[in-house]
C-alpha cells in the first residue's frame, strides 16, 4: 500500500492511496470458496456446483466485497500510519472496481481534529454567587407548599387574583378562529405565572354567567411565535369563580410533608436543609457554566464541520423528543438545523477542549470521586443502597457519574488559576435562574 497526504486546510485532508490488488486475489477467490458452499444452481446439489460457474454468477460480488474490505482497512492503517484523528466519516471517491488493473486507486477527503491548544485559563473570570439561606426563604417555601394543596369553593362575587375560575373561551385573529375550548370549560387561577399579564387584567372582576370580549396585543418577541406581534380577540363565557384555602402549618401538615410526628419546627428546618442544599447544586452549576464559557472563549478552535452537523442532529432529535413528550408535533414547529448551529458549535467546541485537558492534565474522575457522584444520585430515591447496586450492576451506567465527577475536576482546575469574585445575589434570583 503507498498513500499520499495532501494539506487543503487546517482541518481539512486529502489521502490518495494505491492498494496491489495481486494479493487480494486469494481473498476474491476464498470469499468464491464460501459462497458456493450456499449457492444453488439448477442440476447441482448445494456446495457441489462447479467454482467457474460460481464466478460467472458471482465474481463482480466477490470482488466488490473484497475490494470495499480492503479500501476500509488500507484506509485506517494509512491514517494511523500518518497519525491523523478523522474527524466524521471520509469521502471515498475511485473508479468503478472492474477498471482496476494491477492497483486499486482511491481518493479520500476529510476532516481531521485539530491539534487544541487550550487558552490561558489565568484570564477567565468567574463571578460565584453567595447567599445565606433565612427564615424568610423558609417561609416562602412554605407558601409554595401551602398554594400546591389549595382547594377551591365557588363563590358568586366577582374574580379577584388567586382564584380559580371556570371558562369557555374563544380567540381569533382577523376574523378566523384560531382556539376555542368546544364549550368544555377551561380553568384558570388568576395571576398564575407564565401567561401574559394583561390576559389576567382583563379576566379579573367577572362574575359567574357574564360573557366579556376583549382585545390581547401580543409582543413581538412573544412565545409562542404564533401570537408574536399579534392581536388576538377573545370571547369568554363565565362558569364559575372559586376562591382558594390553604391549609394551615400545623402537626397535619407537617405530617402531610412527610414528618411523622408533626413537629412543624422539624418541618421547618429539613426544608432549610434542602434549601441550602439547592443553593449550593445552583450556585455549582453557574459557576460550572462560567467556568465551560471561559474555556470556549480563551481557545481558538476551528471545529470539524462534520462534528457540527452530527451535534445539530443530535440536538434537533432530542427537541423533537422532548416536544413530542409534551404532545405536541414536531412538524408543526418545522425544525431546521441553523437554528440549532451557534449551539452546537458551541457545544462540540467545549467537547473538544474539555477531552484535550483531561487527558493533558490527568483530570480523569477516580472511582472514589466516581463512587461518591453514584452515592449522592442514589439520595434522591427511597432505598439508595439498593440504587447504588444498580449502578455498579453494569459499567455503562457509570458513564454519566464519571462524565460529571470529570467535568468537577476540571472546573476545580480552572478554578484554581481563574480570576475569583463573589457577588452577593437574592435566594429568588437564583431559584428563578
């Protein structure tokens, strides 16, 4: 085999290669061997037809079958004989097999992965949050608590914020309809979070039997882009208005929450515990992020398109999982791959870099790090000595463990050179994030 290496670009390859093809004719004619042994022919039991007969009908096969084998094999030993790390797969041009005379020529074109270079670290900046949990954090949890078991009684004045209320509602845009609830009943509790204010404004003050009509201009940078920059006239019939009641704190709920003997103090303080549990996984995370941007940023990278457009796959199937588990249809949103591009660039970059310093540094998580990630997943279910055998019941589940106690140990490496600054930041502003 003789293979030639052209630079086209900085990551971009092309490798001519010249295969003899004398020693593959043992192979052609091993491959005849087998398949005569399976070969039927009219007049001949099975495995007995002549071997010339068998290359009649299927020497073109056997050929092409070698030759494939030994285009994939020459393929891989030239590029580890030139030390290149391909990136995706090659483009394989060559003339038709049966033009081959005593060398078996081909052309392929590919992406390598660059030699990475990562940036200086001493210049990324990373900005930790830091907040103590209170009282008063407790006793917003406790709302939070209180409003997830309300219960609702109907009442005949009209709707304020925080009641439940029942309607029939349709909308249109210009004339069309464009939703209706088929007259079903829709509820609704007033001030809820994730509708647009002025659609709560004007739901507010009706009463039991009245029909109101008005008018919604939606943003233009509104999501759904379906009502983005768009007024939308609504019609709604009132069923019903119900107002709220929230339980007490008291030994009931307590016990409701899980603590067995009501003691609401005890109460209180296991959801500071889980609080400041919280905070701290938050707090990693954003620090985490800076950390991931900051090397993304500090390194010059020029990524193999091919490793792009498998990233845009991957992310463009896992969004069209993730909207078909909320019901909707991914055809209806019409993905396209540039919406996902800056992304996945992004996202393939930091790979790059992160698999670079790990194997640079000797960053690699060791199975006490591996072993502690396993315990603390397992804490989040019933019987966690039974979750962490399950674990270590097969070495592929402890793919993302190790993945995660790597990445720790790269944020902590980083950390260690990185610029360092603590901002204080309110315990809303950080569960909103």
């Amino acid at each position: 085999m003789a293979a030639s290496v052209e630079t086209i670009s900085n990551i971009e390859r092309r490798m001519t290669i010249k295969v003899p093809l004398a020693p593959l004719e043992a192979q052609i004619k091993k491959r005849l061997v087998e398949i005569a042994r399976t070969a039927k022919f009219s007049g001949f039991r099975p495995g007995k037809a002549p071997i010339g007969l068998i290359n009649q009908h299927y020497g073109a096969q056997a050929r092409d079958e070698v030759y494939s084998k030994a285009v994939e094999t020459s393929f891989g030993d030239a590029v580890q004989e030139n030390k290149l790390r391909v990136a995706g797969f090659p483009n394989i041009e060559h003339k038709p097999f049966a033009e081959a005379a005593t060398d078996l020529e081909y052309v392929a074109t590919f992406e390598i992965i660059p030699e990475i270079k990562v940036g200086d670290v001493k210049k990324i900046k990373v900005e930790k949050p830091t907040l103590t949990v209170g009282e008063k954090d407790v006793d917003k949890t406790i709302d939070v608590l209180k409003k997830q078991r309300v219960s609702y009684t109907p009442v005949k004045r009209a709707s304020k914020k925080e009641d439940r209320i029942n309607i029939d509602l349709t909308a249109s845009i210009d004339g069309e309809q464009v939703e209706s609830t088929n007259n079903k009943g829709m509820d609704i509790v007033l001030g809820e979070v994730g509708r647009i204010a002025a659609f709560d404004q004007e739901l507010t003050g009706g009463k039991a039997g009245e029909t109101r009509t008005f008018d919604i201009e939606y943003p233009k940078d509104h999501n759904p882009a379906q009502l983005a920059g768009k007024k939308v006239n609504y019609s709604v019939v009132y069923n019903s208005v119900s107002q709220p009641s929230y339980p007490d704190v008291d030994e009931a709920f307590a016990q409701s929450l899980g603590v067995d003997d009501g003691d609401v103090n005890k109460l209180r303080a296991e959801i500071k515990s889980s609080l400041v549990q919280e905070v701290e996984k938050r707090v990693k995370s954003r620090v985490k992020e800076q950390v991931f941007q900051g090397l993304v940023e500090v390194t010059e990278l020029e990524v193999p398109k091919t490793i792009i457009s498998s990233e845009i796959e991957r992310m463009m199937q896992m969004t069209a999982q993730n909207l078909q588990q909320r019901g909707m249809d991914p055809k209806s949103i019409q993905l396209q791959p540039q919406m996902f591009e800056e992304q996945a660039k992004r996202s393939a970059s930091l790979r790059l870099i992160l698999s670079e310093l790990v194997n640079a540094e000797n960053l690699q998580a060791t199975a006490d790090q591996v072993k502690a990630m396993v315990e603390a997943f397992a804490q989040n279910y019933e019987q966690p000595a039974q979750m962490v055998d399950w674990y270590y019941a097969d070495v592929k589940r402890l793919d993302e463990p190790a993945a995660l106690a790597t990445e720790d140990n790269v944020v902590e490496w980083v950390l260690a050179k990185a610029k360092i600054t603590e901002s204080k930041i309110k315990f809303d502003e950080l569960m909103a994030g």
